[in-house]
C-alpha cells in the first residue's frame, strides 16, 4: 500500500510554512493599514482645507468665524497651532463647514473622534474627542492644517497643507 510517510509530510508542512512567512513578510499588512491611514489622514486635511476656504469664498473673504455675527460652534482661527474640537481650549470650526460643505467632520482614522459638532472634545467614556487634526492661521499668512502621530514612512512625523 502506497501512502505518505510523517517525514515527507513534515517536509511538506515545513516548505508550506516557509512560503507562507514569506508571503506574509513581502505583503507586510501592517504597512498596508499604516499607508491606508496616512492617505485617509490626507484626505480628512484636504477634506477640512477645501471646506473652509468653500466657506470663505460664500462669505466674501471672510472666514464664517469672523463674521459680526458668526454660526454657533464656528470660533475664529487660531494665529498658533491648536487642535481642531470643541473644548475650551480647542478650535471650533464645525458650525463653519459641517453640512453646508461637508456631511461630517473628517476625523483621524486612528486617534480622531467625533459625534456632532458640540461634542468632538470629551465623550462619555471622559476620552478626549478630537478630529486629532490642528490647524493655525499666522496673522495675514496662510491657513496650515495638519495631522499629528503619522504612521509609516517614519521620516515624515506629520501630514500638513497650507494655503
């Protein structure tokens, strides 16, 4: 009777998994989902940067937050960089952009968190709800948007654009 011996399977079950480690090594999934959320991170800054400048063009030059009478949850932009929220010492600008130029705050797909746009600094859990992006408008310079905490490639500690 013909069959397989333990060792010539063992051979075969050792060659499998060679491959296998290999394959996974060559595909490395970590750096695929750390590449993804960087190129979310880059859509989210676009996302929030065309927003507001949408929203300066409707207002005549103005940013919604410095109008006489600006929409609530819209406060003025920071001149250093700060963290886009809703807590005291964040950046509001959802009242600004959400559902006239977008139907949600874009949000870091790693440390971002929001639910509406009174409630992106603390949720119930007491975990700090931000977008977990920053934006800055120096006086008379341009607005700069970045994403903090990048993943991969590691030389590039943030994601930012400026216009």
């Amino acid at each position: 009777m013909k069959a397989f011996t333990l060792i010539e399977l063992l051979v075969v079950i050792g060659i499998m998994v060679i491959l296998m480690a290999a394959a996974i090594v060559a595909i490395n999934p970590f750096r695929q989902f750390a590449m993804a959320n960087n190129a979310a991170r880059l859509s989210g800054v676009t996302t929030i940067m065309n927003a507001i400048y949408q929203n300066i063009v409707d207002n005549k030059g103005l940013w919604g937050g410095d109008l006489p009478t600006p929409p609530t949850n819209c406060s003025t932009l920071p001149t250093t960089e700060t963290s886009i929220g809703s807590g005291a010492t964040q950046t509001n600008i959802c009242g600004c952009i959400v559902t006239d130029y977008v139907a949600t705050m874009p949000v870091d797909p790693q440390h971002g968190r929001y639910a509406d746009c009174t409630n992106y600094n603390t949720g119930t859990d007491g975990a700090e709800m931000t977008t977990g992006y920053t934006i800055r408008r120096p006086a008379g310079g341009r607005i700069t948007i970045c994403a903090k905490g990048t993943q991969i490639p590691p030389e590039t500690a943030e994601i930012c654009i400026s216009r």
